[in-house]
C-alpha cells in the first residue's frame, strides 16, 4: 500500500522534473529568439540600403 507520504513524494518529483523540463526548453529558445532577431533587424537593415542603392541608380538612368 502507498502511503501518503509516498504520494506527496511522487507528486513533487513531477513538479520537479516538469519545471526542469520547461526552464530547459526556455533556457534554449530565448538565445536562439534573439539571435535571430539581430539577424533579422541585420538583413532588414542591408535591404533598405540595397533599395536605396537601387533607387539612386533608377535615377540616373532617368536623367540619361
């Protein structure tokens, strides 16, 4: 027979390795979050430097 102690024992060992499991998981994701997003705000920013290199180069042609 299990007894009470036993249970509460069980039930805390499952919290335990619950939130072990979860700090684990979050402990993975939010690096990996933001270093994708400096890369992002990077490409975002080469994009807008590109489009204004293009834009300055429709101009010329324009004038020609």
């Amino acid at each position: 027979m299990s007894t009470h102690y036993e249970d509460k024992r069980v039930n805390l060992e499952l919290i335990i390795s619950l939130v072990i499991v979860m700090v684990t998981i979050l402990g993975s994701t939010i690096p990996l979050y933001l270093h994708t997003s400096s890369q992002i705000q990077a490409i975002q920013a080469e994009m807008k430097d590109f489009h204004a290199r293009l834009c300055i180069i429709e101009e010329r042609n324009r004038n020609n």
